[in-house]
C-alpha cells in the first residue's frame, strides 16, 4: 500500500487531504503555502490513526471503511462501519460559492458527522500543530467553540454542536444526532454550526455542479475527466492566480531516494500545462486569472529574466530549508520547506507563459482583455526567448549539478516565436508577422541541425548529445514537424525503445544528482500515449490510457511518479502534470460525440 489512498478537499484557497479512515491528515493555513495545521502526512503512515497532527472521527470497533465524492463535486463522504452494524458517516468540504457578488472560498473546513444505522460510539481528536509539526497548538475553549492558539496563520476556532467536553477532552460518546465541526479562522459565527453547515453545504454543491456543466467534455472518460478537472481547478489560488503543482510537500519520488521536494508553488511551466488542459474543457477562467498572476510576475522582474518558479503570492525567494521536526511520509525524510529551482535558470519558461496565454488573443467570447496591453507583454517575453535560445541551462527536469543546452528549453524559445508569428498573423499585422517568422524559422533550422542524430535516428535531448529524454515526446504535441515526418517516427521507436519499461515511460534512465530514477514519471506516458495517437497507433494508445487509469487511487487522483514494478504510486499528491495527462489524453483518444449517435 502506497499511503496515497486519499481524497482532496479544497476551494482555491485552501485544500486538504483526508485519509480512508475520515482523518485529515494534511491541511495547510491560511493557504495552500502555509505551515501546516494537519500535518500527520509526513509523521509516519497517513493511512492508520495520528495522536498529533491530525483531525479524526474515529468509530469504535471500526471495521470497514467506504469513500467517495459527491459526484461531479470536490465534497468527500467517508462512511465507517464498526463490527457490529453501527454506521457513521462523514461529508467534508471547503466551502465555495458566490456571495454578495463575489466568489467566497475561506479558511474553512467543514465536516458533517451523522449516524445512518444504529448507535456509533465515536471520539473526535482534534490536534493542530504549529511550526511544521514543532508542537502543539495551546487551546482554550466555550460553550460552543475551542481556539487553537499559536496555530499557523493566527488563531484557528472549531466552532461545533457536538459536546465541547467530549472534543476538549477526547471523550468517545453516542452519535445521536447530526453534528457539525466547523474550522475556520479565529471567527464566530452567528448562526447555529449545523445551519451554517448545511447551508454551505447546498452553496457548494451548486457551485461546483454549475461549473461542470460547462465543461466540454469528450464523449468516453467522462467522470474521469471531471475529476481530473475539479482537482486542477482546486490546483488555483484564485486570489492571485497562481497554480500549484501539488497541494504537499516533500512526498518523495522513490522509496528513501531523498527526491522530496515542496510542491508547493507555482512553476510556469506546470501552469502552461494546467491553462492548456483546462482551455480544452472550455474553462478559460484559469487563463484569465493565470494572467494577473504572470502581469504581476513581468511588471516586477528586476532584470530580463524570468525564473521557472515563484511563491503563489509572487515572492521570488524560495529558500530551501528542512524541517527536523516532521519526519516524513512514511519516516523517508527530509521534509523539505521551499525549493532551490528558484535559483535555476530554465529557458523553456518564456515559451511556457506565451503558450498559455496566447489563446486569450484569439477567443472571442473573451471580451475583457486589453489584447493591445497583453501582446506587447508577451512580444517582451518573446524577445526574452529569443535572446536565450541555444544557451545552457538545468533543462525541464531541472538538473542541480549539471547546465547543457537542453533540446526542450530551445525547443519552447521556437514555439514562443511561432505563436507570437501566428498571433501576428490572426491581427493582420505584417511587420509582426515577418519578425516572428523570421525568428522562428532561424530556430527551427537551429533546433534541426543540432539535436538530430543519425546514428539514434532520433532527436536528442541536447544539442549534439546522444541521450534521450521524454520531453522529445512535445515535439509530436507542439508541431513541430508533421507527426508522419520520419525523423518524427525515428524519435517515437527510440523513446519507445530505451525510455519505456515494463509500460511506463521514464522522464530518462541516465544517472543524475540523486542517482538513477527508480520510478517512471506519469506524465511522459500519457505524452506517449498521445504520440501514439498522433501517427496512427490508436488501438496501443488506448490500451496504455486504460493502465493508467487503473493507476489511480479509488478516488480517482494521481501522483507525480509511479512504480512500474508495482503500481504504487509516489512523489507529490495529486500532481498537476498527472490529472492534466488524464484530460489531454482523453480528449485526444475519445470517440467522437457526433460518431456515437
């Protein structure tokens, strides 16, 4: 068992992850960046009971356990059952919804606990941390409340109708009625916990099952994609725009291999994917909002260079530290706080950030964009690609040791130039037009000359090198020569050939920093998959699809890395990269909605 058999609540400010016993186990305040609340993820198994770190419902005599999302909805139900037909059950969420005009998503957990059979017997341990698990939260308490002090972000408060007593001093009593936890912010609520329970509770269900309904969604894979989509919306911090690679930190990639990275924050080259997958379901609210967050990003760069991550905030310093107080998901430490790419220079990222947004240039059901304003924020991007093509750098799997011209980064300078030459081109604009051309054809000769090996018969993944790597696999995605091209096909049967093992695709098989990676990165199957397709391998694309969904946990998420071996999976969870492969792929190799009827 991987440990990663949780469910993610969240409301784009916040998230949390909630164990198959009804404990959560990770919750970050005031947002998703912060110290953690919750944080039992990373001091030991998430999957068994946490005396510290953790918010647990927990039933005597428990036997089995169920779990499942209201559907089409981020709302989780967790139903337990003890050994002699007594049943509880659980709703949790974070509620979101639009109030007085605005989107309303706070600080806030909320958990529902009813008994549906019999008479439960259940203990509520409520325990926060401060400090990344350094101690307790001191408490102190009413008639109707207890208040965490100390705790991250300020105060916390559970406001409640269970009995305080029995939450205070961790008495286990008969669940007779429907009780409501309500966490939030140190804020008093004026009316009855229950009453503000359930009426957030019907708010959020509309909300989230409006914002379904718009989706355009392929005609197979359905629930599937509405999962993956749900989970990359929940991915946003919507008060900046800012998109989060994953809602955890420091899960690692491999048993004990020491890749334990905080995910944290909001890589520009993960946000491009996250835009791009949601714009093919018809969600361009992402893109919109991704653009306040990238103006903030280009109007205060102190120098002409943009780094491949930043604090969802737009902090540009991100400090590694690690933290000794929390040993780590499944004791493998180190629990890492912060991320040193910061300092990395990544020249895919100018293409990464015109790539995402250049669709707001040609949507005309976008009416509110200064379209003026925004080409000549990202002809200044385009410029920063142009003046950084063909030079060294950490490359796309960011590389701490080494710095080469990596065909990836180069790769993404050209498709920055090629979409500023289209945009050009959509405006009727000539002079635009024949200097993005002109930049783009330069790099393309560039890129062919360069990477091509006769003797891989295949495309490299550095300028006059001989290794592959599984960024080659864009190059089908990005257009960059026709998917028949044989050179194109020569690329496919080589990454197939070395990079692909036991039927997952591995980023590359080279040693680097840490040693050489055990486990295969689920994205690049899905890139794969997608190849597949591209030439006219349906059949074989769909096939690999169908074993990745069966990868998934039994919610339906994924994280980052996954043992080809096992299944297990590891790394950060749910990772954005993995449930925006489920959406691309599914929209790719769907049967078509006009072929079905």
């Amino acid at each position: 068992m991987s440990g990663l058999e949780l469910g993610l609540i969240g409301n784009g400010t916040v998230s949390a992850l909630i164990n198959r016993h009804g404990d959560i186990v990770w919750f970050c305040s005031p947002r998703f960046d912060g110290d953690p609340v919750f944080c039992s993820l990373l001091r030991g198994d998430p999957e068994g009971p946490h005396p510290d770190g953790g918010f647990g419902i927990h039933l005597a005599g428990l036997e089995t356990t169920e779990q499942a999302y209201v559907q089409n909805t981020p709302i989780l139900r967790t139903t337990l059952h003890d050994r002699t037909g007594n049943v509880v059950e659980i709703l949790d969420f974070c509620p979101r919804f639009e109030h007085y005009g605005r989107d309303f998503h706070p600080s806030t957990i909320i958990r529902l606990v009813r008994p549906i059979s019999g008479d439960p017997r259940i203990c509520i341990r409520l325990r926060p941390m401060q400090n990344y698990g350094e101690k307790p939260c001191r408490q102190t308490h009413g008639t109707s409340h207890v208040r965490y002090v100390g705790s991250p972000g300020g105060v916390l408060r559970a406001t409640t109708n269970a009995p305080i007593t029995a939450l205070v001093e961790e008495r286990s009593f008969v669940l007779d009625r429907e009780i409501a936890l309500v966490l939030t912010q140190d804020e008093s609520l004026r009316e009855a916990p229950q009453d503000v329970a359930q009426r957030f509770l019907r708010e959020t269900t509309r909300y989230w099952h409006n914002w379904v309904r718009y989706l355009s969604v392929p005609f197979e894979w359905q629930d599937d994609v509405i999962r993956a989509a749900i989970t990359l919306k929940l991915s946003i911090f919507e008060d900046t725009g800012a998109i989060i690679a994953a809602p955890t930190t420091s899960i690692p990639e491999a048993a004990h291999a020491e890749r334990n990275w905080d995910y944290r924050l909001c890589w520009l080259r993960d946000s491009f994917f996250v835009v791009r997958a949601l714009n093919r379901l018809g969600a361009t609210k992402a893109m919109e909002e991704y653009l306040r967050y990238i103006t903030n990003l280009v109007e205060g760069m102190d120098q002409d260079v943009l780094q491949p991550v930043y604090a969802i905030n737009t902090e540009a310093r991100l400090d590694e530290r690690e933290v000794a107080s929390l040993p780590g998901f499944r004791d493998m430490g180190p629990v890492r706080v912060g991320n040193q790419a910061y300092q990395q220079i990544q020249h895919d990222v100018y293409g990464a950030v015109v790539l995402a947004l250049s669709q707001l240039l040609f949507d005309a059901r976008i009416t509110d964009v200064h379209s003026d304003t925004l080409l000549l924020r990202l002809e200044h991007v385009g410029r920063l690609a142009v003046s950084n093509f063909g030079k060294p750098d950490a490359g796309i799997w960011e590389f701490r040791g080494t710095s080469q011209v990596h065909t990836y980064s180069s790769l993404m300078c050209w498709a920055a130039c090629d979409r500023l030459r289209r945009i050009a081109e959509h405006h009727g604009d000539e002079t635009r037009t024949l200097f993005w051309r002109g930049e783009a054809d330069r790099m393309h000769a560039v890129l062919l000359h360069e990477t091509w090996s006769n003797e891989r018969n295949s495309f490299v993944s550095t300028f006059k090198g001989q290794s592959l790597d599984a960024s080659l696999l864009l190059m089908f995605e990005l257009g960059f020569l026709p998917a028949e091209d044989p050179r194109m096909l020569g690329t496919l049967a080589a990454v197939e050939r070395e990079l692909l093992v036991d039927g997952f695709v591995y980023r590359y098989v080279e040693a680097d920093d840490f040693g050489r990676p055990e486990n295969a990165f689920v994205v690049c199957t899905f890139w794969f998959a997608d190849a597949l397709a591209m030439v006219g391998r349906l059949a074989e694309a769909r096939e690999i699809y169908e074993r990745l969904l069966a990868c998934r946990n039994s919610l339906g998420l994924m994280a980052e890395h996954i043992d080809p071996r096992s299944g297990e999976m590891w790394g950060n969870f749910p990772q954005t990269y993995s449930m925006v492969g489920i959406i691309n792929s599914a929209m790719r190799l769907s049967q078509r909605w006009e072929e079905a009827f």
